[in-house]
C-alpha cells in the first residue's frame, strides 16, 4: 500500500486507466474476431461492416495508447488485405 497521498492517488488511476485499457483491448479483439469469422465464411458484405468496425476501434486504441500506432497500423493493413482477397475471389467465382 502507498504510503503518500499522491502515490495512493496515482495507485487509484493506475487501476483505472488499467480497466479502461483491458476494455478496450477486449472490444478489439472481439471486433477483429467477428471480421476474421465473417471473412472465413465468404460473407462479403458482412467482412466489410466488420472491417470498418475493427478499424475504427484499432485507430481508436492507437490514439488514446492502448496499442502503439505501428502495431494498429500493421494490424489495419493485414485485415484489409484479407478483404481485398475476399472480395475479389468473390468476384471470380459469380
């Protein structure tokens, strides 16, 4: 336990900034979850929505620096080119 008032005071937002970032680490994966499921099951439009959404969510963890943003970045780009692959073998296949 601290033994100041500051170090109590920063043991108390250390806890919640760690919440605050399991969370939204948490809805990343889950969202990056739903596009990889959609992606595998060749549901186009369904990848799509799910990519925006992971997106969004990556971008927003990279911003407030829950990932860094070369990690989020990276990440972006690989699932977009999941996307892309699936929705030009969709292509090829009608």
């Amino acid at each position: 336990m601290a033994n100041h008032k500051s170090a109590a005071k920063r043991a108390r937002q250390n806890e919640k900034r760690k919440l605050r970032n399991r969370a939204r680490r948490s809805r990343v994966r889950t969202l990056v979850k739903r596009f990889r499921t959609a992606a595998e099951t060749g549901d186009v439009e369904a990848a799509r929505a799910g990519f925006a959404a992971a997106e969004r969510e990556l971008r927003k963890a990279a911003s407030k620096g829950v990932l860094k943003k070369p990690t989020a970045s990276r990440r972006i780009s690989r699932l977009a080119q999941l996307l892309h692959r699936i929705e030009t073998g969709s292509r090829q296949a009608s």
